[in-house]
C-alpha cells in the first residue's frame, strides 16, 4: 500500500531524510517512533504528498506520489488521505459538524448531504451534542476525537497521525487512539502514526525507528 525507497530530503544545508526506506501494507497500523529531529514528520509529509522528496521513490496506494505536480497531489491529499496533528488544528470559525464535513465540502459535496455524512461520527466518537460548539468551546480531548473524525469521514484509504495524542494528558491520548484504532480496523484504512510514546505506538501493528534520516529498524510489537 505504502512504500517508499531511498527517500532524501534537506532543508537548505539540513539533511531530513537521508535514505528511508518503508513498506506498509494495506490496513497495516504502523508506529513511526525515533528521537526528536530523527526525521518522523518530514517521513510522514513526504509519504502524504505534503512535501516533495529531493530523491528516492514513493508510491501510495497504486500511485507514485513524489513525481506528481501540486495540484494532483493536493487532490489526492483530499480524496484519498486523512489527517491527524497533534493539536487538532479544527477551523475555529467554523462548528465542530463544520469541521468533521469540511473534507466533504472542500470535495465538492453538498452541504446538507455533507453535515448529515458528518453527524454519526459524533456517537461514534462520544461526541453528542457538541456539533454545535466552535473549537474553543471544546476540550483538548474533544477537540482532537473532533480532528478524528474529520481525518476518517471521507472514508480515506490512508489515515496519516503526527503525535495525534501528544497534546493530551494520558487517559485522553488513551481514549483518542483507542478510538483511532477502532475506526480505523472497522474502515480497513491503513495507518501511518508518528510518535515517540511507546504507550501509543503500542496500538500499532507494528513499529519502525527513523534515526538520523533512516529507517533503522522493524520491529513486529507482542
Ligand atoms: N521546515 C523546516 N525547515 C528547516 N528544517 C526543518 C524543517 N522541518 C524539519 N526540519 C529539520 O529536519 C530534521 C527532521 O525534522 P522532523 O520534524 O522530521 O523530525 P521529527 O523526528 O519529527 O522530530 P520531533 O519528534 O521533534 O517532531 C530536523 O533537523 C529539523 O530541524
């Protein structure tokens, strides 16, 4: 599903990535764990299509994405890919059904047919009643099961996390990946989750260390 080779990339003298190699499967959960300034997000924006690769090769989901211009990748971003960042990053104007439906509004669905794809995943995600509020009027927690829900709804083939539960206290960040794992399995997206908390790289299938701009090790989790 995912697979990326010899993947290189500076920013200007920085060197981020100095090889990475990764295979995903489809429906695979994997952790991408490593020190700080090891390379994990730039890893996960290149695989997404937000940054492009000075070298190497990536294809996700039967499309080779480094090769593709901007305008082809922002719409695979939209129609195939899903997002999660570690602090929610909700539109604050815009209503907690806003923000689950926005994936399906900037696609081109209707608003009505939109909001009403968006209004089961605040049951599903213990989230009822709070359609309404604005991102302010939410809790951290809220806010990012919000994000959750915005990153599934269009149902994409691949959920990419970046430290999804890092600004939450422990039985939150809990709650939210137990609830990303859950509608992840039920969807069989595939997901690529940065993180550098065992706890949650835990609910991976499997985990891989970045150091130094490499994928250094894979390991299959007990
Ligand atoms: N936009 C940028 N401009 C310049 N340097 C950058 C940029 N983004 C990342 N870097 C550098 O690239 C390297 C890898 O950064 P990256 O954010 O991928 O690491 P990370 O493993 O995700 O770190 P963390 O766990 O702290 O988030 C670091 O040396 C970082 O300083």
């Amino acid at each position: 599903m995912i697979e990326a080779r010899n993947v290189t990339l500076s920013f200007g003298e920085t060197p981020a990535l100095r090889g990475a190699d990764l295979a995903v499967e489809r429906g695979e959960i994997v952790a991408v764990m490593g020190p700080s300034g090891s390379g994990k997000s730039t890893l996960l924006h290149c695989l997404a299509g937000i940054l492009v690769p000075d070298g190497g090769e990536i294809h996700v989901d039967g499309r080779r994405v480094d090769t593709l211009g901007e305008n082809e990748r922002s719409a695979l971003r939209r129609d195939r890919f899903g997002f999660v960042f570690q602090f929610g990053q909700l539109v604050p104007e815009l209503t907690a059904a806003e923000n689950v439906a926005l994936p399906l509004l900037l696609a081109g669905v209707r608003r009505a047919k939109a909001l009403a794809a968006a209004s089961p995943w605040f049951g599903r995600l213990g989230l009822d009643g709070l359609e309404r509020r604005r991102s302010g009027e939410l809790s951290g927690g809220q806010a990012q099961r919000v994000a959750l829900a915005r990153g599934l709804v269009a149902g994409p083939t691949v959920l990419f996390a970046d430290e999804p539960t890092g600004a939450l206290d422990s039985l939150t960040g809990e709650q939210v990946m137990d609830l990303l794992v859950a509608s992840a399995r039920e969807q069989g997206t595939t997901v690529v989750l940065v993180t550098h908390e065992a706890r949650v790289a835990a609910y991976a299938d499997r985990h891989v260390m970045v150091r130094d701009g490499r994928v250094t090790s894979l390991a299959v989790l007990p």
